[in-house]
C-alpha cells in the first residue's frame, strides 16, 4: 500500500508539472505601439515644436509612465519654486487633508453631473478615474462620456455591446490604463458614449465646445432622471470664461442644461518628472494618497485661471517606481506577475503585451505593457486576478502563452 501512494504521489506530481510548463506559440503579430528607440529617433529628427507633445503621448500610449512625463516636460519647460520652512509650517497649519475619492463620492450625490479631467501623457488621471467609477455607479451615475472616443464616421458603434475596447475605440483609449478605464467601466455596467464633435479636423474652438456640450446635453435630455460621469482633457470642464477659449465644453452645458456640474481639476497639481518641479503647494503639503485639500472652513482648494475655474483641485502623491514601473499600477486589485522571458530565443528589445482570456489580441486594447530592454531585465505585469493571452515580440517575431493569474 504504501509502494502504491509513493508512486501516485509521483505521478500526480509529474501531472502537475506538465500542467505548469507553459505552451509557447509562435504567431504573427503586429502592433500600433512604438519601441522607445522608435518614439525617441522620431523626436530627434522631428522639426516641428509640439515634438515632445507627441512623444509624450508616445510613450503613455506604451505604459512608459516616467518617460512620458520627462518628455512632457521637455515641452512644456520647468521651473523650480519653493517656499520658505516659515510659509510651510504655516500652509500645514491652515489645510487639511482628505481622501479625494471619499470627499468627491460624497458631492457626487448631490449634483447630476460630475466632469473630470485628464493630461493626455498622464497615465494616472485615467487610473484615478477608474477608482472612483463603482462608488459613483452605486450612487446613481449610470452613464460614462469620454471625449477619447471616436466619434463620427470612426464611432466604434459595438463598444457597449463588445463589452472591452479595441485600438480604433480612440487614439489615446490605446493606453492600457485608458483602455482598462473604459473595460471596467463597461463591466460594472456603465452606458459608455462619446461626446467629440464628429468633425474634429475642421473645427474651431469654439465650434468644438459648442458641438460637444450639444452632444452631451442630447444624451441628458433622453436620460432626465439619470446621473453622468463626463471624463475630458485640459480646460474642457472650466466653468465660468476661459480666457483664450471664452465658453468651454462645461460653461455651454451648463447654459443649454441649467445644469451646474461639479467639475474636478487632475492637472495642476500632477506631479512633474522631477519632484523638485513640482509645484511648490504639493511639495509643501507632502501628499501621501490622492487628496483634496481644505481650508479653515473646510472649503476645497479649487483650480482658477482668472474668470474660469474648477470646484475642486485633487493633489496627486509622487510616484514611487517598482522594477521601473509605478508603484500605482499594482494597486486596486493588481498583482505584480513576474513574466520570465530566459526561455525566449528571441532578439532583445521585446515588447510584452498582456491581452484578457477571450478578447481578440490583434485589435484589443491590452492590460498592460511594458518593453524590456535585454534578458537579465525583470518583467513585471500588473494584472487582476484572471487567464490572460502573453505576447513577446521584437516586431519582427512574436510569441504566445496563456498566464493564469490566482
């Protein structure tokens, strides 16, 4: 008897290693995104201004975070400023601190639309968003407006019935972290829609803001009684006058609506590519968690530009790096899965790509990125718990393998 449960013992332990070894396809595959020395000779032979503009989106686009906000920088210049220890202490005595995904849940319930914003080469506005969407669905907002979504002619017309994004869902929805914005919104049970104006090429400003608060307000009208979460770029959701733009996206709707939005502000306050460029309220306030910060009689800190503004500022915290990625991106659900790429015969840079279990890898949106300079390199991916489809290529060949995560 014992003889017979050693060698079952064996047997089974054979089985289960076969069942570990990982089966390695080799498949054709192409990409939209770009290898950084790609991105980087681009910028290098650019000649036009907005070069980094580009760049930086470039490298969102990848999940390169840190190179994204190097080359925003680049474009947009830095300066250093701080205050005195004096004015410090006395900023630290004056402000308090309070979760922002909390304080903005709770104001949510009392308006019918909230609008935020994002930096298009900021990675972390969409990640932050994504963490507010189930409190807010539980709280009545039902319906979920980006302006990334194409619209018009390029409209993807079976996103809500697909249930995942793909890469012609919206230029910047190719970011995994936009991409996983829109798919988990889609699994909660948003009603996701597009607000763009439908010929964005030929558009004014001013026809723009026009056309998509025209836009925005049609969907309200045939949903009275229902809530909406609005997620922009920039100044479209300042209220009051912009002083370049005039009306914005925001201040029309309210004037077609009656409707007075809660609007909150991502980017004043986002952290630089060098924390001492930072802007010197945030450094003062030494932000540990996404916060929105109060006054002695707890009034937010809200973001103005002259006759425009926004009702709440969120002052986001450093990112700290893991194996050269943000820390943030294992969080909220998100396990950090080493990919071993050792048994990979394969030409080194390698991009790797991990596709959900049963959406079609060569036009969704994948989780997560991330390229891998040489083979003593680490790998990390942040994924959820689930069976996902790996692909490694160098853009030449590519391969495939299933990662179960537990």
């Amino acid at each position: 008897m014992k003889q017979r449960f050693y060698i079952l013992t064996i047997l089974f332990s054979l089985i289960s290693c076969e069942e570990e070894k990982k089966v390695i396809e080799k498949i054709d595959f192409e990409t939209d995104y770009k290898f950084s020395s790609v991105i980087e000779d681009k910028v290098e032979k650019d000649t036009v201004s907005w070069k980094y503009q580009i760049s930086a989106a470039d490298f969102a686009m990848k999940s390169d975070y840190k190179n994204a906000l190097i080359h925003w920088d680049s474009a947009m210049g830095t300066r250093e400023k701080n205050f005195t220890e004096f004015q410090i202490d006395s900023i630290n005595q004056k402000y308090s601190k309070v979760k922002a995904a909390d304080y903005i849940i709770e104001l949510a319930k009392k308006n019918q639309v909230v609008i935020i914003n994002e930096a298009h080469h900021n990675s972390f506005h969409r990640v932050f968003t994504k963490s507010i969407l189930k409190k807010l669905f539980e709280n009545g907002y039902k319906n979920l407006g980006l302006e990334a979504l194409a619209n018009g002619e390029e409209l993807d017309s079976t996103l809500n019935i697909r249930k995942y994004p793909i890469l012609k869902t919206g230029h910047y929805i190719k970011d995994p972290q936009f991409g996983d914005l829109v798919r988990t919104a889609l699994e909660i049970g948003y009603n996701v829609f597009p607000y763009e104006t439908e010929n964005f090429g030929n558009s004014t400003t001013e026809s723009r803001e026009i056309e998509q608060a025209k836009n925005i307000q049609n969907i309200i009208e045939s949903k009275p009684d229902e809530k909406f979460l609005i997620h922009c770029g920039y100044d479209h959701n300042l209220e009051g006058t912009h002083p370049i733009w005039g009306n914005t996206m925001a201040s029309r709707l309210t004037e077609y609506t009656g409707i007075n939005p809660l609007t909150i502000n991502q980017i004043k306050y986002s952290e630089k590519s060098n924390s001492k460029f930072n802007n010197p309220l945030l450094k003062a306030l030494n932000i540990q968690e996404s916060s929105v910060i109060l006054d002695e009689d707890k009034n937010p800190i809200r973001y103005e530009r002259e006759g425009a503004w926004n009702d709440i500022a969120v002052f986001h915290p450093n990112t700290k790096y893991l194996n050269n990625r943000p820390d943030w991106l294992f969080k909220n659900g998100n396990k950090n899965v080493p990919i071993p790429l050792t048994d990979f015969t394969i030409e080194f840079p390698v991009m790797v790509l991990a596709y959900k279990k049963g959406e079609d890898i060569n036009s969704a949106v994948p989780v997560d990125i991330t390229e891998v300079k040489n083979k003593t390199k680490n790998c990390n991916l942040a994924l959820k718990k689930g069976v996902y489809e790996i692909v490694v290529t160098n853009g030449k060949e590519s391969y495939k393998f299933e990662e179960r995560v537990p």
